[in-house]
C-alpha cells in the first residue's frame, strides 16, 4: 500500500502557514493537524509566553508523532500546521516520515517582516483569544529564531515568495 504524503510549513508567525494548510488540506483532501487547536484543547489557557509554548508544544510531539505516522502509513496524506521554522523543528518532521518511508513536502512560505507583523494585527481583532501572545514583541522574540531551509537540509521544498495574502 502507498503511504499518504506529509505537507508541513515553515514561515514567520504571521506569513500565513495556516491558511496555506487549510487550503492545501482541502484541496488534497488530507487529514489536517493544527497545533495551536491541539494546544488550545489539550492545555487550555495555559499559553502565556514563548516558554510555555516551548513546554506544552514538546509534550504534544510524542503523540502527533504516531499519529500522524500511523495516518500515514495507512496511506492517507496529512497536513501538519506545526511550525518548520528552526532546523530542530524540520529534524522533528524528518523523523516523522523517514522513519516510515513516507513521501514528504516542506512549503515554505517567505514573507517579509511588515507583512506578517500586518498579518498579525488583523489576527488579533479577528481571534480575540490570541490577542495576548499575537503581539509585535512575540513575533520579534519568536523571529530571532527562524532559520529558512537551505537544500542541504534535504526536503522537497516549494517556495512560496513574498506576497500579501
């Protein structure tokens, strides 16, 4: 049986790897897994600050790990709207379908600072409950961490330019 195709992103907070993964779901029809609902379900209100995403995004990664492997391997394509956007992060992803032989897709969505930081801003007045962390001074701390995939990294990577979404 073939194994389903694994789609993960890598983008800026704000350069809209979200949209792109509810839109690339459907169109593959693929099993979407979306951290922040995972988060926001299974540690409810408990997101505060960088750390604490650091702590409750880490627990979750055992688990999505065989479940997304499992869906996989039963030859259904899964989208994963977790971020990419450091090479520990990508590492994370790579053991998910290395270790099953499974197909793989790294979009990466470049969008440059003003644009996400405009992304951000309407974020919060559309999602008022992400109006405590989708802030400028988040995405500048969490921004000081991005690194792009360079091909020696060794994905299939798409490469999404700049544009307003």
């Amino acid at each position: 049986m073939n194994k389903g195709v694994l789609t993960f992103f890598c983008g800026k907070m704000g350069a809209g790897k979200t949209t792109k993964s509810l839109e690339v779901a459907h169109e593959r029809n693929a099993v979407l897994l979306s951290e922040d609902e995972w988060l926001a379900s299974v540690y409810p209100d408990s997101i505060k600050t960088l750390e604490d995403y650091v702590k409750y995004a880490g627990r979750l990664k055992p688990q999505m790990k065989k479940l997304t492997q499992s869906i996989l391997a039963a030859g259904t394509n899964v989208v994963m709207d977790f971020p990419a956007n450091t090479i520990s992060q990508r590492e994370w992803f790579k053991s998910i379908f290395s270790e099953i032989q499974a197909p793989h897709e790294l979009i990466y969505i470049d969008q440059p600072n003003e644009i996400c930081l405009g992304q951000i801003a309407k974020r919060r007045i559309e999602q008022p409950q992400r109006a405590a962390t989708d802030t400028e001074e988040m995405f500048e701390l969490v921004t000081k961490y991005f690194v792009a995939p360079t091909p020696d990294e060794g994905f299939n990577t798409i490469i999404i330019t700049a544009h307003a979404q």
